[in-house]
C-alpha cells in the first residue's frame, strides 16, 4: 500500500495537458494500485494522474454503487454524451473544502484502454458518468471550478484563498 502526495489547487501540475500512455506494463499496474490507496485514503469516488503529480493519461473511478466495479482507464476519452444536463454538487480532492453545483452531461460513452491493455467501452449515467467528466477534465488540466460562472468561481478562489491562510496545504 502506497498512498502517492496529493497535489493542490496552485499546483501547475494540475493545469498541464497530461500525456497519452503507450505502454502500459507493470510500472503502470503499480501506478494504478498507488492511486487506488490514494482515493481511498481520501475517502474520493475518482483521482486522475496529475492530482499526484503524474502527467500522464490514467484515472482510478469508484462510486462506491452496488454494481460498479472500481476502475482503472488509460486514455480514457468521451466519444459521445447526451444533451440532457445534470445539476449537481462536486467537489475536488485538489481542492478540498470547497463545493459547487456543477452541470455535466448526464449521461456519456467513454472508451479506455484497461490495465490489460484492452479496450474498455463503457455507458455511464448517474454518478459514475459525472466522475467520469471530472477526472478526464483533469486530464485536460481542467478543474471544476472553470464549470462554475464566473462570480462562483471568484467566490470559491477568495474562500480557497482564506482557508489557505489559515491551514496551508502543502504544495499549494
Ligand atoms: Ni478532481
């Protein structure tokens, strides 16, 4: 059990354009393993490769729903979603302590390469398709915060910016 430093909002990391994977072998296996621990010891549904200072093309999901096996995705991409809309409150584990309703698709097609080396396709509603958005938007160096309108998103950056002068994360 390996629980990888999380990265905070401030970090470049976490606005950087992760890399495609093109090869996927016991180094990733591990990676992927780390990151499970990691989401879990931070009780999170989802962690995408930069929130631990990976640049690369990797997230671990799990909604924790009876039905929903945990997930590892490797150049996991949107290939479809619906118009409906979903409204929702999210949060981050780069940004944790703030909250915000976020509006996602509600429901998407992804298709992945697993941890095998296989292709993954996978139909998502609910819970798990809002994840699914949130992670791979990391992987664009997109945080949920750019999805909020521009007033909330000054209003959560001044709470994160009083919370961080009061308990700085480290890295931040
Ligand atoms: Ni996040």
């Amino acid at each position: 059990m390996a629980v990888l430093r999380m990265r905070y909002l401030g970090d470049p990391v976490l606005r950087v354009e992760a890399e495609e994977i093109d090869t996927i072998g016991d180094d990733l296996r591990a990676l992927a393993r780390d990151m499970f621990d990691t989401m879990y010891a931070e009780d999170g549904v989802g962690l995408a490769g930069p929130q631990v200072g990976v640049g690369r093309r990797i997230i671990v999901v799990d909604p924790r729903e009876d039905g929903v096996q945990p997930l590892a995705l490797i150049n996991p991409e949107v290939v479809s979603e619906s118009d409906e809309i979903d409204r929702a409150e999210e949060g981050c584990l780069s940004i944790p302590g703030l909250r915000e309703l976020v509006d996602r698709r509600a429901a998407v097609v992804v298709e992945a390469t697993d941890l095998e080396g296989e292709p993954v396709r996978l139909e998502a509603g609910g819970l798990l398709a809002r994840i699914l958005q949130h992670e791979i938007d990391h992987l664009d160096g997109v945080l949920f915060l750019d999805r909020v309108s521009p007033l909330k998103r000054k209003m959560l950056l001044k709470k994160w910016e009083k919370m961080q002068a009061d308990a700085p994360k480290a890295g931040a």
